[in-house]
C-alpha cells in the first residue's frame, strides 16, 4: 500500500517528485511545491523500491533520469 502512494502521486504536473504533504479530508489536496523533504523522500522511495524489488534496474534508471 505505501507504494501505491508514490505510484499515485510521482507525476509530471509535480515534477515527477511525491509530494511531502497530502490531506484527504475535508477534501483532497496536495502540496505544491518543491522541498528538500519531497526531493530526499524521492531520492530514498526509489533506492527503497528498487532494493525490495518493486522496481527492476531498467525502471529505476528511467525514474532517475526525468
């Protein structure tokens, strides 16, 4: 389930960064913005998901590289 989260939100329109706030109720709603936190949390969710094997070499470089 915790992949499911940067699956969810790594996208283009943010950067391709997950985000380092995200609030559900009362509504949706996502940070905008870069932070060291969102750029060490991407850096450290794409070491973590290929070294569990989520990711294969392949698609961790393709990550890497946008």
């Amino acid at each position: 389930y915790t992949w499911h989260f940067f699956e969810r939100f790594i996208r283009e329109e943010y950067h391709y960064l997950a985000p380092d706030n995200f609030q559900e109720d009362p509504r949706p709603v996502i940070a905008k913005r870069t932070s060291p936190t969102n750029i060490g949390l991407q850096l450290l969710t794409q070491v973590s998901a290929y070294d569990l094997g989520y990711l294969n070499l392949k698609e961790f470089i393709k990550r890497e590289m946008r």
